[in-house]
C-alpha cells in the first residue's frame, strides 16, 4: 500500500494497493483528511494485482489511508499517512 507524490506542478497523491496474499483479498480502502472520512473503496484483488488512484492534494492538512483486509473492519491491516499531523513513527 502507498500514497506518494506524483511529479510536481500537480496537486495530487497517488494512492494504491497491490495483492500478494498468494490468493484473492478482498479489502476496504478508507481515506481520511484530517479526521474526517473523506473517500471509501470496497476492492477485490486476485493474487498480483495493483489498484491504484490519484487523490487530490494541495499540500495542507493530512492524508490518512487505512486499508482493511475483510471482513475486519476493527483493525487495519496497513495505514499510510502524509501532511504536518502525521504521528511520529506511524
């Protein structure tokens, strides 16, 4: 799972999820800006496969992603975040 620059001049992360569990997964792909829910993707990824996308970003506030192997939907399975309120170490 990543979410990272794309080239400068666009204000825009490029966030995506590649599967290699050895098996299909499904996953619940959350987005926060700061604390608030923001976008929500239900994905189904056979072995190798990458989804990706690009989210606007202007460069103020935090990006969260939290990506949830289902049908947990307790605790993340990966998180990724950007922007000045990131948690050290996180």
């Amino acid at each position: 799972m990543w979410l990272s620059p794309l080239p400068q001049g666009q204000h825009a992360l490029s966030l995506g999820v590649s599967n290699d569990q050895g098996s299909t997964t499904r996953y619940r792909l959350v987005l926060l800006r700061g604390s608030r829910m923001s976008d929500t993707w239900n994905l189904t990824l056979a072995d190798g496969a990458t989804w990706r996308r690009s989210v606007p970003f202007a460069g103020h506030g935090s990006l969260t992603a939290r990506l949830y192997r289902l049908p947990d939907l307790t605790h993340p399975y990966r998180s990724v975040s950007t922007g000045p309120s990131q948690a050290a170490g996180s």
